[in-house]
C-alpha cells in the first residue's frame, strides 16, 4: 500500500430503528449524534476535500434550517443533489469532447434531458357508495 493510501474503516451507524426512536423522544439527541457522525465522516475524508464537503455540509444545514417542512426540506435537498450531479456531468462530458479527435467529437448531452421527468398519471377516485344512512359501504 502507497504512503498516500489510508485505510478505510466504515462507520459504524446505528439501526433506523434507534434513529427513529431517537429523532422522536430526543431530537436534540439526535441532532447531536448527527452532527456527530457527520464530522467523523468528514475528519476521515482525504485532506483536500475536507474544504468542499464542510462547504457542502454548510449549504445542507442551512437548506435545513430554512425550510418549513421535512419534505419541503428533501425536496431542496434532491434538487441541490441533482444540480452537483448535472454539474459533474457535464464536466465528464467537455472532458470527454476535448479527448475526441474533431472527426469523432459528439455533442454533449444537454443536461436537462438528465432530469428525472417531472409528470405523472392523476387517478379519479369515484367516491364510494352510501347505504340508506349515508354510512360509506365497505370496499370489495
């Protein structure tokens, strides 16, 4: 093993059931523990990338902190995730263009056709039947 390779050690991460538990009777506790693993997971990262991921670790918090909901906060969260990813890509993509001989170079992928398609399929729900006391009759 090279000077410049460390070993790696997982994390050890509690069960989904702790945190739910944990999140529910002590979100102060679990906040803490968060940011807890967060750091310990940061710490362990090589030292050149220790600047970006608290970066990004910042700009998540404060996506947090400012929204309203916890699925307005996942929704933020997805669409930052997704920008970073779209980002890469076409970085990937001028690499891979600026490789290419000029009789083989294609065009890069535009980005928004990498977005998940934002549509979906609405149900009419019919509203059940009532009997003659206008109580709901059970579903088949």
């Amino acid at each position: 093993m090279g000077a410049c390779m460390r070993q790696f050690h997982p994390i050890e991460l509690p069960s989904h059931d702790f945190l739910s538990s944990l999140v529910r009777l002590d979100p102060q506790g679990y906040e803490a523990l968060r940011s807890t693993l967060i750091n310990e997971l940061i710490d362990r990262a090589p030292e050149r990338l220790k600047p970006r991921l608290r970066g990004m670790q910042f700009r998540i918090d404060c996506e947090r902190r400012l929204s309203k909901s916890a699925l307005g906060m996942t929704v933020k969260l997805y669409r930052l995730m997704w920008a970073s990813f779209l980002k890469l890509n076409e970085g990937l993509q001028d690499l891979h263009s600026s490789e290419a001989t000029p009789f083989t170079a294609q065009e890069p992928t535009p980005a928004v056709s990498l977005l998940p398609q934002q549509c979906a399929r609405v149900l009419e729900f019919q509203p059940r039947q009532k009997d003659a006391e206008g109580v709901p009759e059970p579903l088949p």
